[in-house]
C-alpha cells in the first residue's frame, strides 16, 4: 500500500469517528422530555405527520456531510 493511499484511509476514518461523535454529541445535548411535556408540545405544535411537507428542507445530506 503506497502512502497516498494509507493517508486517504486514515483521513476517512478519521471523519467517520468524528461524524458518529458529532451525532452522540448531539443526542447527549437534546434534553429528555416526559410524556406530559410531549402532550403539551403536541398540543401546542400538532403532530409531525400533519405539518405541510413543502414546508420543510431535507438536511439529511448536510447533516451526514458536515455542511
């Protein structure tokens, strides 16, 4: 395996280990909600399943790729 090659792989493995750190950053920062808050946001809100879908962006991509 030439160097270019070896520098690439760790380049790439190295952004996947920061991804999936990102994404647990992430999840540790959202604060758990109760089911009373979920009512109450629910109610205030509605339910996602009702919300006009031309209304939103997929971020998927963005999200996944850092921008």
């Amino acid at each position: 395996m030439d160097t270019q090659v070896f520098k690439e792989l760790i380049k790439e493995s190295i952004r996947e280990v920061l991804r999936e750190e990102r994404l647990t950053l992430c999840q540790i920062l959202l604060p758990d909600v109760s089911k009373k808050e979920l009512q109450e946001i629910e109610q205030k809100f509605g339910s996602p399943s009702n919300y006009n879908k031309e209304e939103f962006i997929n971020m998927t991509d963005w999200v996944k790729h850092g921008g």
